[in-house]
C-alpha cells in the first residue's frame, strides 16, 4: 500500500464556541478522486482550510502527504481552488494562469510552457486572450482549474468546483477532475452537489454538522441496499402481502418492493409468487443513487442527536 494522501487522525475546529468540525478522522489515498460531501455550512471548506493552515485547527494530528499536517515545503505540492474564487476581470485568462505560475519558483520560460500547456488542458486555449470578466461561470472556473495546477501539485483541493456552474460546463470540469487523476494527481474535491461527485469521485465521505456520517468507495455506497422491484400480473394476494411485509418488503398491488444485497434476496419472493400460482412479470432493480445515501445518512445523523 502506498502512503495515503492524506491521513487525519484527529482534527477539530471550533469558531468561538461553534464547534464547526467535531473530532473526525479520515484518510484519502493517493491517486483517486476523493469527494468530500455535505450540505452547506457542513463544514468541508473549514477542513480544506485547516488542512491547508489557512485556518489554525483547534485539534489536528495527522499527515498531508506523508508529512505532518501544516509543514510548509509540502504545502507547495499542494494546488488550492478556492470556494468563490475571483480573479480580476481585468486580467486575461492566460495572464492570470501565467501570473500564477510566476508565483511559484519556476523560470519566467517554463512559466509560459506551463501556461500553454494548462490552458490546453483546461480548454481555453481559444479564449486565453480574452478578458476574465467576459467569461461565463464555468469558464472562470476553468481558468481556476488551471491556476490551480501551475506548481504541479501532487494533490489538488478543490472547494465547490462547479457551484453556479451551468450543466454543460459541470460535465467540462468533471473531465478536467479525470484528466488530473490520469495525471496521477490525488484530487480532492468539496461539493454539495452529489450527482456530478458520484460521477467522479473514487470514495466519498459525507459530512454533517461537522461529523462524518457516511464513507466508503462510491460504487459500493450506491450498491448496498440495492433495491428489487418485483411485479406480478394482477394484485400480489393477501397472504403474501402480509408475509412479504413481515419480512420487510413494501407491497402496493402488482409490486412487491425490498432491499437486498443482490439478486439472490429476491428469490424467495418470487418463489413464494410463483407457488401461489401468480405470474412474475418482471423484476427491476434500481440502484440507490448518491443522493439518496446522502439523505439516509443525514437523516441518520439528524435523528441519532435527537
Ligand atoms: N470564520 C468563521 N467564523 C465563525 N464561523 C465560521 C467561520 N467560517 C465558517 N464558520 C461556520 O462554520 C460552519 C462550517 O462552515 P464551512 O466550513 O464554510 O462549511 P461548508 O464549506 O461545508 O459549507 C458554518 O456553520 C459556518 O457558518
Ligand atoms: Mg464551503
């Protein structure tokens, strides 16, 4: 196992009294997309921040690329996209991408070959001349995506990269997440937006009122408790009914309706239709999107402070 990226044993973060980010630990291995879930006022931006110093944690013990959190020559492996990022309209987008990449210590020259280069990747190659203030939202952020990029970083945190960002430009910058990971990079993405996250994203873990309430790989996280639909010709008897229920599953006429594992946990239902003489239709399968962990687990959370 290579050394994860980031590896939290503690951190903690109060405002005043306001305990923003209650004592949580996480690690996000190297290489992936990691997606930092949560309602706004969560507290995902005040993590970045604590992680990136730009916020003094109340409590914090852990490791940012293998070194301990807040020691400063790793912080420049480290790429930042700040939540509302605003660069001046005045500024070009190639001089604001070249602006920055003078910031950190490469030569003027390999300042410009970078320049280019991240441009194109970010695809405003075209429109690099044109003034930051003409830009639409999801090309500011474009522009940020590259900025973001300049020193090369070998992990890239980004803070709410396609809020206000139309559909369209939503799916460009989720294409510019892959391209980073492709390039080996670990990226690290805050959002409140699930679906674009779900998209992208290698492992989640979602924050609620400053707690983790939910982690694991995403694929997993919308497999488990996959849901069965199972619909017969003609209203399910009323002796099944009541068995199916018992056994947890909903039944509203033709359908019967039940969390599984997977196919196998249907079995018995539709064997039970079948003995009683009722013909199964079909059975559907519907996974649980993001979204719908993401509720479960806030409702969870909600309920478990209740
Ligand atoms: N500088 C600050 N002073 C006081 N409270 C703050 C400060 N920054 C953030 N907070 C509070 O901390 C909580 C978490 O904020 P934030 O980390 O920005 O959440 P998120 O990024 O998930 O929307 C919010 O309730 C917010 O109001
Ligand atoms: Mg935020």
């Amino acid at each position: 196992m290579s050394v994860p990226a980031i590896e939290i044993e503690s951190i903690q973060k109060r405002y005043g009294r306001f305990e923003a980010l209650k004592e949580l630990s996480l690690t996000v291995p190297a290489g992936s997309v990691f997606g930092l879930l949560g309602p706004n006022g969560a507290g995902k931006s005040t993590l970045v921040k604590s992680l990136l110093t730009i916020v003094r944690p109340t409590l914090c013990r852990g490791t940012l690329l293998g070194k301990k959190i807040g020691h400063r020559p790793t912080l420049a492996k480290v790429g930042y996209l700040p939540e509302h990022a605003k660069f001046p309209d005045y500024l070009t987008g190639r001089q604001i991408v070249s602006y920055s990449a003078r910031m950190t210590k490469v030569v003027a020259k390999q300042a410009t070959v970078k320049t280019e280069e991240l441009l194109e990747l970010v695809g405003m190659g075209h429109w690099a001349d044109k003034r930051n203030g003409t830009y639409s939202k999801g090309m500011r952020q474009r522009v940020g995506l590259a900025q973001a990029l300049v020193n090369d970083p070998e992990i890239v945190f980004l803070d709410e990269p396609t809020d206000g960002v139309d559909p369209e430009g939503r799916v460009e910058i989720r294409g510019i997440i892959e391209k980073m990971r492709d390039q080996g990079r670990t990226v690290f993405v805050n959002s409140h937006l699930l679906a674009e996250v779900e998209a992208v994203a290698d492992e989640v873990a979602i924050l609620a009122q400053g707690k983790i309430v939910e982690r694991g790989r995403t694929a997993d996280l919308v497999k488990s408790g996959s849901r069965f639909i199972v619909r017969a010709l003609g209203p399910v008897p009323f002796e099944l009914k009541a068995a199916f229920e018992r056994e947890g599953a909903k039944v509203a006429g033709d359908r019967v309706e039940c969390e599984c594992e997977d196919a196998k946990g249907v079995q018995g239902i539709i064997d039970a239709l079948r003995k009683a003489g009722v013909v199964v239709r079909e059975v559907i399968e519907t996974r649980t999107s993001l979204e719908e962990v993401f509720m479960r687990a806030i409702r969870q959370s909600k309920g478990g402070e209740s």
